[in-house]
C-alpha cells in the first residue's frame, strides 16, 4: 500500500510539471510568435518593424483628403478661416501678418517699409519670404466651395504635393510641410504656386 501511495503521488506530480510546462510553453509560444497578414515574426522588435514598414495607410495624406470632405463631395474646400482648425498657431501668424502687408492693408506709405522690414526679421528664419498674401493653398479671402479637381501625393515623410483645380482657370500647386501636435496633424507651411 505504501508503494501504491507513493507511485499515486509521483505520477499526480510528473503530471502537474507537465501542464505547467506545457502552459508555459504555450504562453511563451504566444509572446514570441505573431502573425502579421502571411508574416510570421519571431520577436516583438520584427513585429514593430513589418507593421510599420507593411502600413499601407498614409496618414498625413488621409488627414489632408479629409480636410476637402463632406458628408456630400470628396472636393469640398473647407469652411472659410481654415487657417484656425488646420495650421500651427506659428504658420497662423506668419499668414496673418503677410495679409496685413501684402492684402488689403491699413498701413500708410509712410508706415509701410518699418512693417514690412519688421516682418521679413520676424520671419526669414523661419518661414521663405514671398511678397503676396499666403492664404491656405492659395485660396484668397472668401468662400470655394466645390473644387474641380483635388490630387494629393506624399513628396517625403511629412510633405506633401496638393494639386486644386479651383474652377474658372484658377489652379494652384501646393507643397504642405504637415507637424504634430499633441497627437494631432497641423499644417506648419503651405508653398503655393499658381498654375497655369
């Protein structure tokens, strides 16, 4: 009797090791084998690297072609004063001060060469200087609406090439250098250039 108890117990914990190891196994099997689409990756440092570089999602231009959506059209110029929703609050100020000098302006002739003097020192270093209002992707001071033709293209990481085609002969050449803040995209510059 006392061999039987003793065989009892020896088997119980030769079982008991083996479910623990096996639940063990499984577990590590689990951390250390993931399937990413058809990709088997064998540590989670290669999962990071396929899932970023396998990211068929750009999301710097989805969050440029939701800019021109509506429940409606896919080439909706945003509501007007986009300048507050979409850019920096740097890149807002270097438009606002270039419609204080190169827009309808209350300067005099008198005032003008000290304003625009102190606008090209505030700015240079920051921003190209270019003597002409700099209106969100050149579309002056007042309501669009729908466009004709709307094209976005990643030019580099953050950069992109944003083609309108506002109607009426108006077109306009866009590259919009795109930041995050707090998590969100903002445009911090937009070089326009009118096309032909």
């Amino acid at each position: 009797m006392h061999i039987n108890y003793l065989s009892i117990s020896l088997v119980a914990f030769l079982m008991s090791a083996c479910t623990q190891k096996n639940t063990t196994s499984t577990q590590e099997t689990a951390d250390s084998v993931t399937l990413t689409g058809n990709k088997e990756v064998s540590n989670r440092a290669d999962m990071q690297e396929i899932t970023a570089t396998d990211t068929s999602i750009d999301q710097g231009k989805q969050w440029l072609e939701n800019i021109f959506k509506t429940k409606n059209s896919d080439r909706y110029f945003p509501d007007y004063n986009v300048e507050e929703k979409l850019c920096t609050k740097q890149f807002q100020e270097f438009i606002a001060d270039s419609g204080e000098l190169y827009s309808a302006s209350n300067l005099t002739d008198e005032e003008y060469p000290a304003a625009e003097k102190r606008y090209k020192d505030k700015w240079s270093k920051i921003y190209p200087i270019e003597e002409r209002e700099m209106w969100l992707f050149g579309r002056g001071n007042g309501d669009i609406g729908e466009l004709q033709k709307l094209e976005i293209s990643k030019l580099k990481d953050h950069i992109y090439r944003v083609f309108i085609d506002y109607g009426e002969g108006i077109k306009t050449q866009n590259e919009v250098s795109l930041v995050l803040e707090k998590g969100h995209y903002k445009i911090d510059y937009c070089k326009t250039e009118f096309i032909d």
